[in-house]
C-alpha cells in the first residue's frame, strides 16, 4: 500500500511541475534561464544531474547544466539523432556517459538542422528510478519538460530573426541612401547624413581634395555652405592639414594617441574650435591611383562615440563617393573642359557662327503655315426628324440609305394617348348634339305665352351654351386630328435616309416627344467639312485673310485622296470638344465631287493655311506660345 501511495505523490509531483512549466512558459522568459529552471526542477524531482543541450547545424551548445559538475557531461550520443519525426523519442542507457549509473537522453527535433536534447543521469545508489514505473513516470515528465522548452527557444529564436531582420532592413536602407542623389554635391550630402545615422554622429563633413586647396562639399546639417563661414574654413583647413597622411586618424579628448604631434596639434586645434569630444577622418582614394586620395569625410561626436563605424560600412561609402564622381565625370559641364585649349575655343566659335547663322535663317526664310484640326463630313442640305408626340412606331416604310422624295411617307407612329382623346372629345361631341336637338324640339312645341316665358328663356340659355360646348369640342377634334396625321411622318425634302439600325432600333419601339428618329440628306446639294481648332491656335487662323484661307482635307477611309475646301464660316464662340478640349467649328465648303459612298459623319483630318511664316516660328511654336502664355508681370 505504501508503494501505491508513494507512486501516487510521484505522478502528483510529475503534474505540478508540468503545470508549473506551462505557465512559466507564457511568460516573458530567455532561453537560458528557462533551461536553468526546468534543470533544477528536473534534478530536485529525481534527485540526480540534468543537462540541455541544443544543437545547430551539428554545432552543440548547454544551455542549462544542474547541479555543476567538475566534468560536466560529454556531447549527447549521434546515433540518438537519427531521429526525423517531430515528436521526442526517449532512449535509457546504462553505459556511455556515466557507466556507473542510469542515464536518460530524451531528443526533440524541431527541425532537421535543430534538434533539443536532455540528458538526465541518476547516480548509482538511487533507490528513485530503478522500477519501470518510476522509469516510465521520468521518462514521461522529461519528454514534457523538452516539449514545453521546444516553445520558449522557439519563440526566442523567432524574435532574433526578427530583429535580424528589422536590423538588416534598416542597414539596407541606409546604404541605398548613401547612392541617391543627382548631383555631386547632393550625393554628398545624402552619404553625410547616412553616416551620421549609423555612427550616431553629430555632424559629418565630406572635404573634397584638390591640387591647390581643399573644398567642403556637404554637411549632415544640411545648412547651405557659405565659404566664408568659420566651420567651412575650419574643414578645409583640417583636410590641408591631413592631406598628405598615409592613414585615417580617430582622436579622443583626454585619450593617449600614438599619432605624430603636428597631427595630433592640428586636430586639437580643430576639436578646440569645433566644441567636439571625438573625431575620426577617413580619406577615400582615387579607383584608378590607389596613392591619390580624392575625398576626405570628418565625423564628429559632441559626446564618446557610442558606435563603432564597421569597415565593410567604410567600404560601401568608399563606393558612393567614387559613384557620385564617376557621375560627376559624365555629366554636360566636364564637355565644356576642353575649351581651355585655344584651338578648341576656335572650333567652338565657329560653330557658334554656324548655329547663329542658321538660326538667322530660319528667322527670315518664310515657309507654309497651317493649322492641324479634326473634323467631320456633313451634307449642305440636311434635315432632322424629330418623334411629334409620345408614340410608338407601327410601321417603318423605309431603309438606311435608301433614297426618297419630298412628301413620301416614312414611318407611322401612334399614341394611345391621341386615340383615347380623340374617342373622348367625340363622346362629348355627340352628346352635345344631342341635348341640342332635344332643346330645339321643346323650344318649337313652346307656346309664346307670359306663364311660359321664364321657360323659354331658360331653354335659350342652355342652347346657346350648348352651341358653344359643340364648337370647342369641333375645334378640339379638329386639333386632334391633326395630331393624328402628325403621326405619320413625311419626308421634308428628297434625298437619302441616313438611320444606322433604324429597324432594330425603332421598329415597335415606344419614343418620347421630341426624339431623334432620322437623318434625310440631299447628297447632290453639296458637302461641308465641320473641323475643330484648337482655342490657342483660332488667332492664328482669325489674323489671315477669310478669302486667303484654304483648307486641305484627308479623309480616314480614303488616305490618298486630297480635298480643297474653302472657309465658309467661322463659330463666334469655343465649345468643349469630347475630349475635354476647348475648340472653335469651323464649317469649310468642300469644293472636289465626293464618291456617293461617303455618309454623314465621314472624318477627316485638316490643315487650314494661314499664310507664311519663318521657319524659326514653325519649328519652335509651341516653345513661343508657352512663353507667351506665362505671367512675366
């Protein structure tokens, strides 16, 4: 009974350390610290020593080792890794790292390149640990242990990543700045404030090199550089100064350097003048001559430098500023260096004559000048035709294209609205009539007496009244009938029909008051070009001549073929185009025959002269007209 019971306080014990586990792995915990307390909590429950390992890439490292040992235990057996499953495999040994006692490994592979191992060794005389239930029950809370583990190093080795990666985006975006900017002096001073971003600087200077004197090129300040500024004049005193040093200095207030003492005597004056506490110079070479430095960057801390300027971060700025030169070389204002040379300023000055002259010439030599514009094809004779009334089409007696003559009929209509008044003022015609006659009738059978003369005159009353109700309804059902033969609509003039799916689209189709029906065209009256100027160009055509203004027309369907027209009339306002430009219509008479296969609507593309004008003024007209458009005042 004792040993049930003992058994009993043993899984009761296994359990809170488990639970104890659980709830400490939710906890903000590192890895190491975690290992070290389930290593003791472990050791104390079975009372012998514990160790974790873990391993990477076959690179073993403890983590947690209780209680220490003066030999601590030698790396977990490899033929216990063969294991690929996720789940941890427990395996007893009584031989191989501590003969003498009884030693469990319990593996968990997390990955195939990661792996968690716990060894657990009871010593010799332990009287815990010999049954299989006790075996079994350390076996069980060992894999526990590992598996809870499994989670704390796995979330701490997701938050390294993260930082790694946090980190990496932050150096990459801080190198890509080093390589923006357009000019040299720009790209400086994106390096300058770059660097003074990863050193934690407080100002960083580029100086460039040159033969007779130094030139500060930018600051991490940003400020404009003003050459007689006394920070600017200090800078490019220092790069004299360290021009001919074969190595980078870095100097601390109140810190021994082994730099020669002129050197050390002009950075101090420097420092002095400056205010700063610590300075670092670094000189970038020449990428072809290796012994011609170009480029001398001076970073200044106003306290000790927190941060180490890597050499691989030196590197890439070594880089930028060779970029920023190389771009430097091929830009437009190095092309202007050989003008030192006389014969090349003689070459230049003729060709300075040349282009005069030639821009003389086009300033004086008059050429054709015409105006572009967009249009359409419209008959001289048209007429639209519009529905009359609210109806629906019945009947459509003709075609798209089909020809016709003036007064033939075209489409029927009807308006049940008509009909049902038309029925009504009848109704009320007829009713009218009726009571009139039946009036008439009494008024004749009346005896003209003084009893009935009151009734007689009642009698006349109402027959002149009902006389007039039968002249508005005459009227009315007159009005309606010409409503009605308003409904069968009639050709305006002879010509063409012009309708594309006039069937489809009206045949038995209900139309409003007022609606588009068709198109009749006479084709042999002649044809209109409708173009559209643009506004900026209408003054253009307004300052020429009306009877000096020809156009030339080309319509899309027919490329090759040429069309003379003559402006007729030019519209008084502009007017927004469908493409959302303003425009001016101009209607331009087209004076050649057309095909008979050419339909309303045709496009095409026109140039109006407007007389001569020097080249100069056609080549760069719109360059004037941008000129002339801007507020100068």
């Amino acid at each position: 009974m004792s040993s049930i019971i003992q058994t009993t306080r043993t899984w009761e014990q296994a359990e809170s350390l488990v639970k104890s586990w659980d709830r400490g792995s939710r906890k903000p915990h590192t890895v190491k610290s975690f290992a070290d307390q389930i290593a003791k909590d472990l050791s104390d429950f079975c009372k012998g020593s514990v160790i974790v390992w873990a391993s990477e890439q076959q690179q073993w490292h403890s983590l947690a080792i209780h209680p220490s040992v003066n030999e601590p235990l030698t790396t977990p057996r490899i033929d216990s890794l063969v294991h690929t499953d996720l789940s941890p495999v427990a395996n007893w040994a009584t031989s191989g790292v501590q003969p003498t006692g009884t030693t469990l490994q319990v593996d968990l592979s997390l990955h195939p390149a990661v792996t968690l191992t716990l060894l657990l060794s009871l010593p010799a005389d332990s009287a815990f640990g010999t049954s299989n239930q006790d075996r079994k029950t350390i076996a069980d809370v060992s894999k526990a242990a590992v598996e809870i583990l499994s989670l704390v190093y796995l979330r701490s080795r997701l938050s390294e990543a993260i930082d790694q990666e946090n980190n990496l985006k932050a150096d990459t975006s801080v190198i890509a700045a080093l390589y923006q900017g357009n000019s040299f002096a720009d790209s400086c001073e994106r390096i300058c404030l770059s660097l003074a971003t990863h050193a934690n600087a407080d100002r960083v200077s580029i100086v460039r090199l040159v033969e007779r004197r130094s030139e500060l090129i930018a600051t991490s300040t940003g400020a404009v550089i003003d050459r007689r500024a006394e920070q600017v004049l200090r800078c490019e005193q220092l790069a004299n100064q360290l021009h001919g040093l074969s190595a980078d200095i870095r100097f601390t207030v109140g810190q021994r350097d082994e730099t020669d003492s002129e050197t050390i005597s002009s950075v101090q004056t420097f420092i002095i003048q400056a205010g700063c506490r610590e300075i670092q110079t670094r000189r970038i070479l020449h990428a072809e001559k290796p012994d011609v430095p170009i480029v001398l960057v001076i970073v200044e801390w106003f306290a000790v430098a927190t941060k180490q300027i890597e050499a691989t971060f030196w590197s890439q700025v070594d880089d930028a500023v060779r970029v920023a030169l190389e771009r430097e070389t091929h830009a437009w204002p190095v092309m202007l260096r050989p003008i030192r040379n006389s014969r090349s300023r003689r070459k230049l000055a003729w060709g300075f004559a040349a282009v005069v002259l030639a821009f003389a010439f086009m300033c004086i030599y008059p050429v054709t000048f015409s105006i572009p514009a967009d249009g359409k094809l419209v008959p001289v004779v048209q007429r639209r035709v519009f529905a009359p009334a609210d109806a629906t089409v019945v009947d459509i007696a003709v075609k798209n294209g089909q020809s016709i003559k003036a007064g033939e009929r075209l489409m029927t209509l009807r308006s049940t609205a008509i009909d049902l008044r038309e029925e009504e003022l009848r109704g009320h015609l007829l009713t009218a009539q009726t009571q009139l006659a039946t009036l008439a009738f009494s008024r004749s059978g009346t005896r003209r007496d003084d009893d009935n003369s009151s009734a007689s005159l009642n009698v006349s009353t109402n027959e002149e009244t009902l006389k007039s109700q039968v002249r508005g309804y005459v009227k009315q059902l007159t009005l309606v009938e010409s409503q009605q033969k308003e409904l069968v609509i009639l050709s305006p003039l002879g010509g063409r029909v012009e309708r594309w799916l006039l069937e489809q689209t009206l045949s038995d189709r209900p139309v409003g008051q007022g609606q588009y029906l068709l198109d009749i065209y006479a084709p042999d009256s002649g044809w209109v070009a409708e173009v559209d100027v643009a506004d900026k160009d209408i003054g253009y055509v307004l300052s020429t001549d009306m009877t000096a203004l020809t156009v030339t027309c080309r319509m899309r369907s027919m490329p090759d073929r040429l069309l003379t027209a003559n402006v007729i009339d030019i519209a008084r306002s502009a007017q927004i185009d469908s493409q959302g430009r303003s425009v001016v219509r101009l209607k331009c008479g087209i004076t050649d025959p057309l095909p008979d296969t050419i339909t309303i609507g045709s496009t095409v593309w026109a140039n109006i002269d407007c007389g001569k004008r020097s080249i100069a003024f056609v080549t760069f007209r719109g360059l004037i007209q941008w000129w002339a458009s801007q507020s100068w005042f």
